[in-house]
C-alpha cells in the first residue's frame, strides 16, 4: 500500500521512525543511481559511526554513601590551630550513557585507472539538525572537507523540525522560495559560490534531482519519489504508521487541516459526525 501523502509523509519524521526511513531510502537511493549512472561511476554506500550522548536520564541503581576520610592526627604548630576534618562522603559517579550511531550516505566514485570521489549525497538524520551533538559537528566537518577537495555535496532534508544545516543561506532561501518544509541543496564542485535548491512543500511530490557528476559529462536524474515510494513499500510502513495519533512534529494548523482531509479520503481515519 502506497503513503497517503503526494511527497514526503510527514509521520515518518517521528523519532521512532526516521531512523529506519534514513536507512532504507538511503539504499534505494543507491540502487536507482547504479542503474543510471553510465560508466565508469559506481554509487556506493558509506558509513561513519560515532558516539553521541543518550537522551535518557541514568541514575545509579544503588546509593552508596559511606566515609572516605578517616580522622587522623593533625599537625599543630605555633601557627596552626588544631582541626578536625570534615567528614566526606564518597559518591558514585553518575555514568553519563553514550548511544553508537552509525549513519550512511552514498559516494559516487570513478573506477577507471583511478578512484576518485565525484559526488556525496547525504540525508540529514535527527542528529545532524541537532546542536551541540556529535552527529551534527562530524557532518559540518565533513561539509567543510567536501569543499576543500573540490566534491559535489548533494543534500536531502526530510525533517521540519532542527537546526538548518545544509549548505544554502537559509534567509536567502527564505526569501527566494514561496515557503517549504524540506529541500534538497545541490552544490557544485566547480560552482561553490552558489547551490542550487529544490525547495518542497509539503503538499507536493518529491523532486527528481539532477546529481551532478564531472566536467563533459551530463547530470543524471534521481528520481527522490520513486526512491521514496519503494522505501514505503518495502518497509511496510502503512502497517506501522498510526496516523490516528498526532504528528510528530506536529504540523501547523493548515497542514493538519490538509492531511486530515487526505487521510479521510484514502479512509485511513473516520470521516467526522454529520453534524
């Protein structure tokens, strides 16, 4: 069963299903690009893996409180009073918990008498619009890098919610654009002064986006709907979707007043009382 929704399905952003969606869309993404790219690029996919601080809260099992200071002779002098020590109390140290996150994104590399990286395409995950976390300052690390070495940098952002993160002003685009909930930024290796946008409302299909490869050779066209719709329906997420249950994060009064109406209309959720 196909998504609802024309695009981007907006419950797919909760926390509890964004991870998932990353990752499928991700190797799909990879696969449409194998089957367009001409020789000699290959997409493939790769990974970095990191440490990043869980948003749980983790307090000792047990409190352990006992002295650690037992009271001894004190030295005195002419110029020292005699002191009794206070008494310490020796503490667990609160373990601060540390979850490992591995993300993927696709490299487009030529396999001819060298390999050489051409282009990067990567989905923002939860992390990388976070600030302050370790996802977020690798990927900006790696935006700067990408740069540096003359690479295309492809990116795709499917969640509302977090910090602006890829590589386009986010005023200038504001500005620029009749309004959006996701875009995908297309930087040019040969062309870094400017990036050139795919800005998507939320009512709107997925783009099919030009992947820019190397000087004299064309763009090929990725088509982020069909990649999309695959991902929905390999991952059987019209059975997992409670679309009865508020959107996560939630959508504005307009767009909840949209997609309840589309819902409706693909009998997912109960028509209201006639009055």
């Amino acid at each position: 069963m196909p998504s609802p929704f024309p695009g981007m399905d907006p419950w797919l952003e909760s926390p509890a299903l964004f991870p998932s969606l990353h990752t499928g869309f991700i190797g799909r993404l990879s696969a449409l690009l194998n089957s367009i790219l001409p020789e000699p690029f290959v997409a493939a996919l790769t990974t970095r893996v990191y440490m990043e601080s869980s948003e749980r809260l983790v307090e000792p099992d047990v409190d352990i409180l006992r002295s650690s200071f037992e009271p001894g002779p004190i030295a005195t002098g002419p110029n020292r009073a005699a002191a009794t020590p206070s008494l310490l109390l020796e503490v667990p140290r609160q373990q601060l918990p540390n979850d490992e996150i591995t993300e993927i994104a696709i490299d487009i590399r030529t396999y001819d008498e060298t390999e050489r990286l051409i282009t990067s395409i990567e989905v923002l995950s939860r992390s990388n619009k976070t600030r302050g976390t370790s996802g977020r300052g690798l990927y900006l690390a790696k935006q700067h890098e990408l740069q540096s070495a003359g690479v295309n940098l492809v990116e795709i952002d499917l969640l509302r919610a977090g910090v602006h993160t890829t590589a386009v002003n986010a005023s200038e685009l504001r500005s620029l654009s009749n309004g959006y909930d996701y875009h995908v930024s297309i930087a040019r290796a040969e062309q870094w002064e400017s990036v050139f946008v795919a800005a998507i409302p939320l009512d709107q299909r997925l783009p099919a986006i030009p992947i820019p490869l190397v000087e004299g050779v064309p763009d090929v066209l990725l088509d982020l709907q069909l990649a999309f719709e695959q991902t929905y329906d390999e991952s059987r997420y019209a059975r997992r979707v409670r679309y009865t249950e508020p959107c996560i994060p939630r959508l504005t009064p307009d767009q909840q007043a949209w997609a309840e109406a589309v819902l409706r209309d693909k009998k997912i959720i109960p028509l209201p009382p006639v009055a």
